[in-house]
C-alpha cells in the first residue's frame, strides 16, 4: 500500500532532491511550504541555491501535469502540490502561522484519505511532536541508515589475542588473522561491560591489540581487500615512530591513529571526530605543516572553517577580507602560533602565523568561494565540519584535485547550524560513506588534552 508523505519546508531546504527520496509513495507539499521555500530564492547561501532547485523541479513537473491532482514521479511516486480548505478547526492552531497551516494541510488529507497511511516528514522536533499530539503520524527526514549517533563508524577496534601473536606481529612486520575469529572485538572506546555484537571490519580500520593476559598491547592498522573478506592483515604503525610531529607528540593511542592517517601520503580523506580539546586541529595542523615544510608532498597547508552558515556573505564584517576573515579563523592561528613556539615577545615584535602566510605555506580559504575551484596538490584542513550539510561536504571534496589531501575534523555534538543535527550533518555523511574505501581513514578521538579543567567542563557540563 502506498502511503502519503506530507513535506515539509526544512526538508527541502535540506535537500531539494528529498522529493525523490520516498519511491513508490505519494508525496505531498502544502502550497504553505512553496511559500516559506521562496523567501529564500534570493539568498547567495546554500539555502538560497536549494530553494531555487526545489522551484525548478516543482517547475518542471508542472509541465507534465496538474500539481493540484498529483503528477507521477520517475519513481513510481506521485508529486502534489495541496492547500488547507478550511480554517483549523483545533483551538491551539492558529491559521496565521505557517507551521499550522501545513499541519492543517496533513490532518485534512489523514480525513479525506483514512485508508492511506499519512506521514508528516519534518526536521523540526517540535513540529513533529505538535503532530503527534494531533493524532498525526511524524517522522523526521534521515537520509542515511544512522539511526544515532551512537552507531557511527568509530575507526578503530580492540579485542584481546594471544601474546604470541603481538610478538609475531613485531617480528614479522604483519599479522594475517581470521576476521571471523574477532568478529565480537569490542569497538574501541566503548564501555567495559558494553555488549559486543558481531560486526564487520574495514580497511584502514585502526586496531588496539591486547594480550589475553592483558600485560602488552600493540596498535596496528587493518587492510582487507573488500568489506566481507575472511582474512585481513594488521601493521604496526610506522608513521609517528620518531614521536615528534612538528614539536608535538602524541599523548594518547587515538592521536597516535590520528597521526598516522594524516601521515600516511595514500589516505586522501581522513575524518577526526571528537570533542572539545581532544586535540584534532592541533595534530592536524601539525601534519600538515610537517608534509608541507619538512617532507614537501604537499605545496600549501589551506585551512578552512564554515563560516556559519556556509555562504553568508563575509561583507558585513569591516576590513579587507584577510580582515574579516580573522575572527573566524583565530582558533586556527591559534593552534599554528602554539606550534611555532611564539612566545609573548614574539607576538610583540609581530610574529606569528602570517609569517607562514607570507612565505606561501600556509593559506586560510574561505569555504564560501570553494565552489568552481579545483584544489591540487594540497594538504587541506576543514575545521568545523559539522556544521556542513552533505551536499556542502560533497560541493568540498568534489574540488580536491589530484594529489591533495583534505582533513575534516568536528564534534557532532556541538552544531550551530539549524538545519542539521547530530546524524545528518556532512561529517557523520562522509564518515558513512566513505568507511572501508581504500583512501579514507576514520579516527574517534575519546580523551581531552587541553587541559584537566577543560576536559572536566567536556564531561561534566
């Protein structure tokens, strides 16, 4: 049985093409939504290009029918464009406000249509419990098989084996082993007493071995051929064997990850997730600079952060846009300046990151002019990345030329952009999508190292 799905406005802000995404069902948009989709058409942001695709498409199948009686998707579907024919008859539903009036336009099709099941699909949490209370189904829009954020692809693993084979793996260079034989390894990080269920492993997957007798440990990185092989191979980690990237070494496993991802010249994508002072910028930074500087793979470390939201016009902050720029990108200075040494007197005597700036090593990117660039030959930091929808994250990597290396780092608990959450924003995409390719690498990172007090505030607050 098909079912109507009634949109809302958010969704297709999110995503123009959510109008595809229900197969063979009906899908519905209140002429409310089209209103709201309009005052944006004008914007240079990512809202204002995909309210104008959303247009564009409804344009389009206008022409093959009568959006007011439904017209057939590609898909099987139907696509319709409906309207509230009464005032709302509920007394908390105010007709001048335009979420109730697309609640309105859902409970009339529930009335009219009793035999097909009726879906609110929105992204806004209270609308959708206002639709609950009304007696309407409500669902929000996920476009990816994260049902939480608890389930996200960590990057790494641990499980206990036999001391022989740690030995083996350090005088061998390699350790062949049965995938099946840990397929219940506990993921790393996760509580003691956490179940283990069986699960995959990918390639690029970063291991914590542990002695059954749990007096020796050793950390290698997984390659298997293809997800579903029975056998995989586990290295040590090689990059970081001099300890030192750039002044700084790591103090815990996951930098230790971290580093070797970003080190490692055939990972083109590497993902850090954490929370606050975990240290992601800090040891990417420090990669970058080190392959730019002292390694030269690279020609430029470019650092870039949303400028929240991604394509809101820098203008109305005053100064060149070098100027402008610096309040979002202080973090990023920050973090160079601590790596360079630069002491109070430095700064007094003007040093600082522009001398890197200056001599073409490093370069800060506005995200908002990404768009038609091509990227070669880079090594390419987004800070922030969580606040990036997916297609944003997709308009980024889809530049990155050849011999480029781009580093997306975030917290997808800490999102300040509105139309995004903790599951659907362009971080956890990338991390989803892009597990178990060949060129990619996933690091959680668990413990804070910026200080006890900041680490207590991450945990307590």
């Amino acid at each position: 049985m098909s079912k109507n799905f009634v949109v809302d406005t958010n969704v297709l802000l999110h995503d123009p093409l959510a109008i595809f995404r229900f197969k063979e069902n009906n899908v519905i948009i209140p002429i409310y939504v089209i209103e709201e989709i309009d005052t944006f058409k004008r914007e240079l942001s990512e809202l204002g290009r995909n309210a104008r695709e959303v247009g564009r498409i409804l344009d389009q199948y206008r022409q093959r029918g009568s959006l007011s009686t439904g017209v057939a998707l590609d898909n099987g579907g139907t696509l319709r464009v409906s309207y509230a024919t009464k005032k709302p008859a509920n007394q908390f539903l105010h007709s001048d406000k335009k979420d109730n009036l697309i609640l309105c336009v859902a409970l009339e099709i529930q009335e009219s249509e009793p035999d097909v099941p009726c879906i609110l699909i929105s992204k806004d949490t209270n609308l959708r419990v206002r639709a609950d209370a009304l007696g309407l189904s409500a669902e929000n829009f996920e476009e990816e098989d994260i049902s939480s954020i608890s389930e996200l692809y960590p990057g790494a693993s641990e499980f206990a084996v036999p001391e022989q084979l740690i030995n083996d793996l350090h005088e061998h260079g390699e350790l062949t082993i049965n995938l099946k034989d840990y397929a219940t390894g506990r993921i790393y990080g996760a509580d003691s007493n956490s179940p283990s269920p069986a699960r995959g492993f990918y390639d690029n997957e970063y291991v914590l071995l542990r002695s059954q007798s749990d007096n020796q440990t050793s950390l290698g990185r997984m390659h298997i051929g293809a997800v579903g092989d029975e056998t995989g191979i586990i290295r040590p980690l090689t990059k970081v064997r001099d300890g030192n990237v750039w002044g700084i070494r790591p103090r815990n496993k996951e930098q230790y990850f971290a580093l070797d991802a970003l080190l490692d010249d055939s990972i083109s994508l590497v993902t850090l997730i954490g929370k606050a002072g975990t240290g992601k910028t800090l040891v990417a930074i420090a990669a970058g600079l080190r392959k730019v500087t002292e390694e030269q793979t690279y020609h430029k470390l470019v650092v870039s952060r949303p400028i929240f939201p991604m394509g809101r016009d820098i203008g109305y902050l005053p100064g060149s846009v070098e100027e402008k720029l610096d309040p979002w990108m202080r973090p990023i200075f920050d973090n160079v300046e601590y790596l360079m040494g630069i002491s109070r007197a430095d700064k007094r005597a003007g040093r600082g990151a522009d001398e890197l700036k200056a001599m073409g090593i490093l370069e800060i990117e506005p995200l908002t002019y990404i768009r038609g660039r091509s990227l070669p030959n880079l090594f390419m930091i987004v800070d922030e990345a969580q606040n990036l929808t997916p297609h944003e994250v997709k308009t980024i990597l889809t530049r990155v030329g050849e011999g480029t290396k781009i580093v997306l780092t975030g917290d997808p608990y800490q999102i300040d952009n509105p139309y995004v959450d903790s599951e659907s924003n362009g971080l956890t995409y990338v991390v989803n999508r892009f597990k178990g390719q060949s060129i990619a690498a996933t690091v959680s990172l668990f413990k804070g190292e910026r200080s006890d007090l900041a680490e207590r505030a991450a945990n307590l607050l």
